[in-house]
C-alpha cells in the first residue's frame, strides 16, 4: 500500500494497530510515522520495536502522511484539532480512534471537506482480533472506506455501520472484551474458593470459550437452540441456568449494554454542545 500514516498519539491502540500493520506488511515500517506531545522514550521504544518513524514536530509528520490517525485521549481533541487544522489537506484521510467524538465534530473543529473516517477497535487488536467497526463523515468516499478498512483488517476484522449506530456498537464490541474478562475473574474466584489449581483451570476456561465462539461462529443454530442441546432437564447445566436467572443475569448484560452505550452518547453530545 503506497500510503505514509501518521499517528498522533502513541498509546497502547496506536501500537497495536501499528503492531498488526508492520507484521503483515500493509504498510512499511518507513512509511508509519508516531508523534506524540512530550514522551520520547515512548517514540524510541516504538522506533526500536517496529522499525518505524518518529517525529515530535506535528507538523512536519501531518505534511509527510497521507492518512492521519487521531489516537490520543478523546478528552484532548478539540486542543489537539486547534493545533492540527492548519496543516490537515483535503487530499488526506483522518482516521479517529476516539470514543464519543463524532466525525461531525471532528469535521466542524477541522473546518475542511477532508474525509473524516471513525473507527472503533477493541483491545484485542493487540493480537490480531480485533473486531472493529467503522463509519464515515460526509466527505468519504467508498475508496476512502477500503483504504481504512484495508488498514484496520491488520488487527481482526473489519464492519461498516451507520454512525448513528456506534453509540451501541461501541458497547457491544469496542467496551464488551471487559465484560467477558469480569465474567472470567468470577470464575478464577470460584477456583479459588474450591482450592483448584489455576494452572489447570485457567487453559479449560480459555478452551471453552474458543469452543463457545467456534460454535456460535460455525453452528447455524442460535446461542438459544446451543443453549439448550447441553441443557438436560434436571441436571447440572439446568441448575446453573436457573441460578444465573434468579439474578437476572440476562438482564444485567443488556443494563450493562444499555449504560455502556448512554455513557458512549453522553460523551459525544457533551463535545457537541
């Protein structure tokens, strides 16, 4: 791919987008630049790691790259569009990985019909499965789309959606890697309170989850119907599933959902304002 990308910011998204990026050669390492405010060890420790470019000088980065991705704190953007307006050209691509902040705003804060593409990775981009979702602001183009797409496969896959949809989208895949892990610290504490050996427990867990998503994945039946062919009547799955609704448990998840998605509006409309 014959595009130069600039990140400004270098956190740990950043990284694994350039991670997934340099390990299956979407873009040459040469060719991915990382600029942060202040922290140099944190460029050096990217420069040695993946081989990319460094560069304090925002500008200088923004006028060498053809892709522009915002990965700083979404708190941040409007100081960091007030700087960065000046050297943005309708010729280049803005990515956004920031929660809450719509590509609206962003586009009014860059005053520009530069195309404004959103995307939302989870955590587990750090291993190649993310799974992203992405939209786009009223100056992108389907061309536009698959270059960003192209770019975000590095770390999982890739789907578009509207934006008025990402508010819930960020609950169900940006947020929801959280939800399963507090749902395995339970587990973990059950082990403890039985005296297991977590050495032993902790790769039968893992196991059952790969084995959940393979079957969710590959299984034309749904999660109801898989649910039900490993409940006998009377038996141990049964009396678990009865605990888990005595607590309402299905409820929780979608409350849980509804929170993470209203905090996601919040956020934005606060920008908004």
């Amino acid at each position: 791919m014959n595009q130069t990308i600039a990140f400004l910011g270098a956190g740990s998204m950043a990284e694994a987008i350039i991670a997934g990026m340099t390990a299956n050669s979407v873009i040459p390492a040469q060719q991915i630049i990382a600029t942060n405010n202040s922290n140099k060890e944190r460029l050096a420790e990217l420069s040695s790691k993946y081989h990319i470019q460094t560069n304090q000088n925002k500008q200088e980065a923004i006028t060498d790259s053809n892709v522009i991705i915002l990965a700083m704190k979404p708190k941040d953007i409007k100081k960091a569009t007030d700087e960065i307006k000046g050297w943005i050209r309708e010729d280049q691509i803005i990515v956004s990985l920031l929660a809450g902040i719509s590509t609206n705003f962003i586009e009014s804060q860059l005053d520009t019909n530069t195309p404004v593409i959103r995307v939302m990775p989870n955590t587990s981009a750090a291993i190649g499965l993310s799974a992203t979702t992405v939209t786009g602001g009223k100056f992108t183009t389907a061309d536009h789309l698959a270059l960003v797409e192209t770019i975000m496969q590095s770390i999982g896959t890739t789907t578009l959606i509207e934006e008025e949809d990402m508010d819930a989208f960020t609950a169900l895949a940006g947020s929801s890697p959280a939800f399963y892990y507090y749902m395995i610290e339970a587990m973990e504490r059950f082990v403890a309170d039985k005296g297991l050996d977590i050495d032993i427990a902790k790769p039968l867990m893992i196991q059952t989850l790969k084995g959940v998503a393979g079957m969710l994945e590959t299984s034309p039946d749904s999660p109801g119907v898989l649910r039900q062919k490993i409940t006998s009547p009377g038996g141990t799955t049964e009396a678990g599933l009865k605990t888990l609704a005595s607590h309402n448990f299905q409820h929780a998840v979608v409350d849980c959902l509804n929170q993470t998605t209203d905090k996601s509006a919040e956020l934005r409309k606060n920008f908004e304002k």
